[in-house]
C-alpha cells in the first residue's frame, strides 16, 4: 500500500455507552461539567471533545478540557455572563472560573461552496481563517487525528467515535484524518503536533502521516515565529521534551525549527549530543517533581553547540573573548528568533548563561566571588556541570565549583590565589595566618608636615 495515499475519512459513527468506557465525571473538573450541562439544558448539543477526551481513555489526568456546542459563540456569551469571545482565524468562547478557562468551539462545518453561511478563507490551500458553523459529523472530519476526533457526550455519558479513534488508542498508532498532505497545507504546525502527541502518548506514527514531512517541512518557515514558540513550549516543558526532541529529529523536522541545533548535532560532536539530551532529561524530570522550569535554560541547552563554535572561530581569528562570546550569542539568537520567536526576557538570560561559562575557569579571588554573586549564577553552573562530557578539565572544574561553594566565605577567601592559578584542581590549601591579611604600613608625613596643628 502506498503510505501517501488518501487516508479513509468516510464516517462509520461507534457510539460507546457509559458501560463501555472508562471516563467518569470524578476525573473531569467542574468547571467544565458547569458548561456542559448549563449548554444541555438550554438545548444545546455540548460534548467534551479532543484531548481531554483521548487522555481521559488512556487514564490520564488532563490539564485543559475544551467543549464542542451547536450553540454559536454570541449564543454561547448570552448563556454565560462569564464568558469573552476571542478569535479570528477561529471564533472561540473562552468561559472563565477563577484561574480555569473552558474553551467552547462551535461544530464546526466542511463544506468550502461560496455563500455557506460562515466565514472561510483560504491562501495557497493554508486556512487563515475558518468560522464555518456544521454538524458534529462534520466537524469530527475538520479534526486532524482520530485520537483526537472522539466526542464524551454529556446528555447520556456516551462516547461518540465517527473515524475510528477509539482503534487507535488501543494499537497505539497515529492517523490523519483525510489526505495527509492537504491536511499540512491548511496547516503545516500540525506535522509538529504529530511528533509531539506520538511523544507524549508514546506512539507511532503510521506512515501515511509521517512520508510528507520531507516534501512540505519548509512549509514550517513560513509559520508564525511566534506561534512555534508556544509549540516549543508544548514539546520540550510539559515533561516529554526528551522523546519530542528525539522524535522531531528523526522524522526531519528539527532543522526547520531549530535549524543552527541541527547544523551542529550533524557536524557529530556527541558530547553535544549528550549535552541536550541530558538537559531534556534533567528538565522533564523538574516538570515530573512539579518543580519550576524556564524556557531560556532550554534554549541555551539547544543553541550552545552553534554559539560556543561561533565564538571559538572569532577567538581563533583574534577577536576579544568576551566580544566574541558576545557577538556569538547575538548572532545565534538572531537566527533562530526568525524560526522560533523567543521573547527578549529569555534571550537576555541564555546569553548571560552562555558568557558565564568561561568566566568559571577564573580561578582568582575576586572573580570568583564576582561569579558566586551574580544573580545567573546558579543557572551558569548547572549548565557548567551538562558540558562535563566536553573534556575531563571541564569535568574537574564542574566538581571545583561545586566544591567551592560548600566551602564557609572564609575558608573559600583563604584558599584561593590572588591572581589566576595555574590549573583548576581542588582549592589550595590555606596560606599561613600570618599571610592571609597584610599589615597596613604607616606612611610616614611629607618633609615640612606634621600630624598636629
């Protein structure tokens, strides 16, 4: 069979009855189930739909639950006094509790003729904007995997499958719904989507989904930077960065995201390597502890190989160090800010992480408590001790610092030299007391002056 054929999008409804699944109303939160059954008994179709419903199946715990109405978005804000419209590309109503947002779409149609009652616009077969109202079997065929095409139906607590995503949660596989590479045209974030739900969920792609990427990956330049921030985000901070990393790789797609990571990675420097997939690692297992992760640590994690070659290239050609770091880091940021736009609050923190890094080979008094004072510090150092595989005297001076800073203020200010030591080892033993504080020596009075009126 030909993997870029025309995946079946043909509707075959499955209606799986409260007895048949594993969703209960326990394991959705109560915002949600207010919108629902508010939209019910206003005569209103409401289901929990895509995601929320996917993970509820897998037994998993969902973070958003959005909401599928026949009810229009001005329908919608008449029933909810909390309730804002946002959207043009796609008119949504965004229903607010405290910090929770339930998100309510209404079904959305199919049909491309002139005069639908609607709106829809298409540019160079990408949708730019689609508010075209249909029935739910309908808008199942807009969804773009069948995992996600499955409807919890609030009236009777039955699952409503039309395109066979119930199959595929249990082979663990995932499909388009219908023809893959029209699917990326309307729009190419959607080939991301596929390596980072096949990530998350720990599936395949089938290969009907994955043959395009080749062909229409460079339709990802042409994607809003900013959006492909947000989609960054989802891939490397919800705790599957690592799989995400290693699954864009694999199917081609990292060298249109994070094009100066893949021009490294290919020069095969595997300390690099080890690098990045020990900084994913050590991220997901933060977002796994519920401890705080930051987007601009992750960035310098994938950016550093480009900027520290960069920079080693203008010190060799004579450039000032701390000009060539500098240099370096704008450059790379700039690059990718036009892939990925990453706002400046970040940047600013990669390139402080970035020219810290040979300021740790200082080992001189005042520089060193310089550095154990900046406000970077920490993040420096942690990023200090992921170069460990670059070379064993980067390893030494990893364990040095780490030493360094277990030591008392005191005891750190004796041990160290004046000026720069020879070679980063363990700190040096103590000079004699006598040594550590010189005597302050009187000047004695000019000729002609003396110390009394």
């Amino acid at each position: 069979m030909n993997p870029t054929a025309r995946n079946d999008a043909k509707l075959a409804l499955r209606i799986f009855p409260r007895e048949q699944h594993t969703i209960s109303r326990k394991n959705i939160s109560k915002a949600a189930l207010r919108v629902l059954y508010r939209l019910n008994e206003a005569g209103y179709d409401a289901y929990l739909v895509g995601g929320a419903v996917r993970d509820l199946l897998l037994g998993g715990h969902p973070k958003d639950f959005d909401v599928a109405t026949n009810a229009t978005p001005d329908e919608v804000k008449k029933l909810f006094r909390n309730c804002r419209l946002i959207g043009r590309r796609f008119r949504l109503a965004h229903v607010v509790y405290g910090n929770e947002i339930i998100e309510v779409a209404t079904l959305r149609g199919a049909s491309e003729e002139e005069g639908t009652e609607g709106d829809r616009h298409i540019v160079d077969g990408r949708i730019v904007r689609d508010n075209v109202w249909g029935t739910i079997e309908e808008d199942a065929l807009r969804r773009d995997f069948r995992v996600n095409a499955m409807y919890y139906d609030i009236s009777d607590f039955s699952v409503r499958d039309y395109v066979g995503g119930m199959r595929d949660l249990q082979d663990r596989v995932l499909h388009l719904i219908g023809d893959p590479t029209t699917r990326y045209r309307e729009d190419p974030v959607r080939m991301l989507r596929a390596a980072r739900l096949a990530a998350k969920l720990d599936f395949r792609i089938d290969p009907s989904a994955s043959a395009p990427f080749a062909e229409l990956g460079p339709l990802l330049s042409g994607v809003a930077p900013a959006r492909l921030f947000d989609e960054s985000l989802k891939m490397f901070l919800a705790g599957h960065g690592l799989k995400s990393f290693r699954m864009l790789e694999e199917s081609g797609l990292l060298k249109y995201m994070f094009p100066a990571t893949a021009r490294a990675l290919k020069r095969g420097d595997k300390a690099l390597r080890s690098l990045i997939e020990q900084g994913l690692e050590n991220t997901d297992a933060r977002v796994d502890e519920g401890k705080s992760v930051t987007p601009a640590f992750l960035f310098a994690v994938l950016l550093w190989g480009e900027v520290r070659d960069l920079a080693h290239t203008w010190i060799t050609h004579g450039k000032d160090v701390n000009e060539a770091w500098s240099r370096a880091a704008m450059h790379v940021v700039a690059e990718q800010c036009q892939r990925v736009a990453i706002p400046r609050r970040f940047t600013i923190t990669m390139e402080e992480i970035w020219s810290l890094q040979p300021r740790f080979e200082q080992i001189q008094r005042k520089k060193v408590f310089r550095l154990l004072a900046h406000p970077r510090f920490r993040a420096a150092f942690d990023f200090l001790l992921l170069r460990a595989a670059e070379s064993p005297a980067i390893g030494e001076l990893g364990q040095w610092w780490e030493h360094a800073q277990q030591l008392p203020h005191e005891t750190l200010a004796a041990a160290l030299p004046l000026h720069q030591a020879a070679a980063a080892g363990e700190p040096e033993p103590a000079p004699r007391a006598a040594a550590t504080r010189k005597r302050k020596r009187r000047r004695k009075p000019a000729a002609g002056k003396s110390g009394t009126a």
